[in-house]
C-alpha cells in the first residue's frame, strides 16, 4: 500500500487567508499554538498574562493567568482592596506550577512510550525466527547460551520420552490384535476326538461313514468338520 505524500511544511504568506475553510483551519492551529506559548512563558519566566481572542465567527477565546480579575487589575494599576485576593493568586499560581509539573511528566512518558513502542515495532519487523531455537547463537552472552542449552536438553528428553511411549502403545496394540485374530479363527473350528461309549450308539452312522471301526469310542480324523453333515467326505 503506498504511503500518501504530503507537501509538508510550506510557508505562507502574511496576508488575510481569502478561503473560508483554510482560514478557520489556519485560525484553530494559531489558537492553540498560541495559547501553548502563553502558558509555557508564564511557567518560564513567571509573569502575568491575558489574552482574549475572537474567531472569525465571533465566538470568544480567552487565557489569564493566573486569574483574569488579578491582571486586569494590575493593567490598570489598581490594588486590591483586601488581602483575600493576594492569598488566591498564590494558591492559582503553585496549583499551575504543580499541574504544569505533572503534564510535563505525563507527556515525558507519553514521548518515551511512543519511542519504546517504535522500537518494539521494528524489532518485530526484523524478527525473522519463529522459535526460541533460531535465535542467532551470536547475538548471545554466556548465561543466555547456558540457557538455550538447558532448553535444548529438556526439549530433547521429552521428545525422547514420548517417542518411547508411542512405540509402547503401538506395540501393544498390535499384541492385543492378533491375540484377538487367533482367537477368531478357533472359535469357528470344530475338534472332535474321541466320542463316548455312551454315544456309540447314536453315532454308528457318522462312525461308518468316517471310516471307523470296532463298537467302542472311535476317532475321527484329524479333520476340521461338521460330524452332522450328510454325504461323508
């Protein structure tokens, strides 16, 4: 995104502004520059001062210091007729000094935390790592090298640590799946070994048909059927 380009600081001529919105644009900034400049003088040098501005609207703007009866009074060199007043000027006047104190303090930090935050961002512009571990090794000092390493050794541990649990848990579930796909295959078998002699009888057809023989207990085969199948093998 292109910056916009300003014409920056110009001068400009001493004559009445003939535009209407320059000229209560140009008569705002003098205002306040004017009434700055005020204040600053009398926090500088300690002096007494009024001013009393009209727009170009006719709406009044005023500054005294440090009260508007105080310096009309001195401008026409009258004195005040108790003491009251001089006891309020001196309060007006230390609680200037005292609040002048406190924004130029204010707006030391206000300056300090613009250019501490114009650091951080180019800083953050510069930064090109997107880890602890990428930092540049030499822009370390001793203890920050020392530091990195103990880092460094932890993080190994623990990746070491969880790859052994990984390998545990995959080993144990293939254990635990093929115990579960033996168990299916013999569950389907059928084993028949030696029938009884109370069941001779009954089974005399399967035992014919096998092959067997004599009227006791008969074996048959080493194979996997259904003995109540029909047809024999």
């Amino acid at each position: 995104m292109e910056r916009r380009t300003s014409r920056g600081r110009q001068k400009i001529a001493i004559e009445k502004i003939e535009n209407e919105d320059d000229c209560y644009a140009t008569f705002s900034k003098r205002r306040l520059g004017l009434l700055k400049k005020a204040s600053e003088l009398c926090t500088l040098c300690d002096v007494d001062i009024g001013i009393i501005i009209f727009s170009p609207t006719g709406k009044p703007f005023s500054f005294f210091h440090p009260t508007m009866d105080s310096v009309v009074n001195r401008y026409y060199h009258i004195r005040p007729s108790n003491s009251s007043s001089d006891i309020f000027e001196n309060y007006v006047r230390n609680k200037v000094n005292e609040l002048n104190g406190t924004l130029d303090a204010i707006s030391e930090r206000v300056e300090f935390e613009k250019k501490r935050a114009e650091r951080l961002n180019e800083i953050e512009e510069k930064r090109v790592v997107k880890g602890w571990w990428e930092a540049p090794i030499q822009e370390l000092n001793k203890e920050q090298v020392q530091q990195k390493k103990s880092m460094l050794e932890n993080f190994i541990n623990q990746a070491r640590n969880r790859m052994e649990e990984l390998k545990m848990n995959e080993a144990s579930s293939s254990s635990s799946s093929s115990s579960m796909h033996t168990q299916g295959d013999f569950s389907n078998a059928v084993y028949h070994g030696f029938v009884p002699n109370s069941n001779a009888n009954s089974n005399a057809g399967l035992n014919s048909s096998a092959g067997a023989s004599g009227s006791g207990a008969g074996y048959i085969g080493t194979s996997y059927c259904n003995p109540f199948s029909r047809g024999g093998h």
